[in-house]
C-alpha cells in the first residue's frame, strides 16, 4: 500500500538511501566494537571491555532503529555485509590488532566520522526530503554518538 504521510516518494526514497548509509555505517561500527571488546588487553582490560559491551549494544539498538525507520518509510532495508560494505564509510582493518590505546583512538575517529556524516544528513532530510520525523531521529543518534565520542576522548587525555 502506498504511503500518505506528505512526503513524495521521491523525497522517501531519497531519506530511505541515506537512511542505509547510516545503517551501513552503523552495522561497520558495531562490529568494529565488538572486535575491540572481544580483544582488548592491558591494565584497563576490564574496565574496557565492559565499556565496548555498553556501546556496542547501544549500536545494536540503534541498528534496529534505523532499519525499521526505513520499513516505516516504505522501503525494504539492506542485511548484508556486502551491501554495508558498499555504503559505510567507516574503515575496517582485518588482521590488526591494536593496543588499547589505539583502539580507543580508531573507535573515537569512527564516532566522530558519524557525527560529521550524520549533520549532512539531518540537513538533508529537513530541507531537501521534508522528512522531519527523520531528520529528529538521526538528531537523537547523533547525540548518542556524540555521547560515546565525549567518553572515548576522555580515555585518551
């Protein structure tokens, strides 16, 4: 059925590509998590690896979040590796293992590459696509990822 929520197709279809960017995006970086959390090492092991746990199951949410905003928009959502590794920009780096320190430091770079991405974004569905409800949305995940970048910087000072 088709959708009359005062938004043309065209503007929900162009909200609903941006939208599986930041799911791309934030699928990358929930695994890149998860890898810290499982091989984290050094003095601050535990308290680290309990910190990756806490982000990386905020991200999990958020990854459901963004996929069922797409369905609300009418659009189907993209689920596999494949298709997140043609739309995220956050880089993976397989086979390296970093120090905790360094780590840290890859995790703060891939927030704040989000944080960045996800202003355009905002813009984008507010002024171009007339996508309010959306533009809110990612205006709230951005502020987890700003909330995870502040915690992540205070590691590292």
């Amino acid at each position: 059925m088709k959708l009359n929520i005062g938004i043309s197709e065209k503007h929900l279809k162009n909200t609903s590509s941006i939208l599986s960017t930041v799911l791309a995006n934030e699928m990358t970086l929930y695994v890149k998590t998860r890898k810290a959390h499982w091989n984290v090492a050094g003095e601050s092991f535990m308290e680290l690896h309990k910190l990756f746990q806490d982000h990386y199951q905020q991200l999990e949410e958020s990854i459901d979040e963004v996929a069922e905003r797409i369905g609300k928009l009418g659009h189907k959502t993209i689920g596999t590796m494949a298709e997140f590794s043609k739309l995220t920009m956050i880089k993976e780096h397989p086979g390296k293992y970093s120090s905790s320190k360094e780590i840290l430091k890859e995790l703060l770079k891939d927030h704040e590459t989000i944080i960045v991405e996800l202003r355009t974004d905002i813009t984008n569905c507010s002024d171009k696509n007339n996508d309010a409800g959306t533009a809110d949305y990612l205006t709230g995940l951005m502020e987890q990822h700003e909330t995870i970048a502040w915690v992540l910087r205070r590691y590292l000072n």
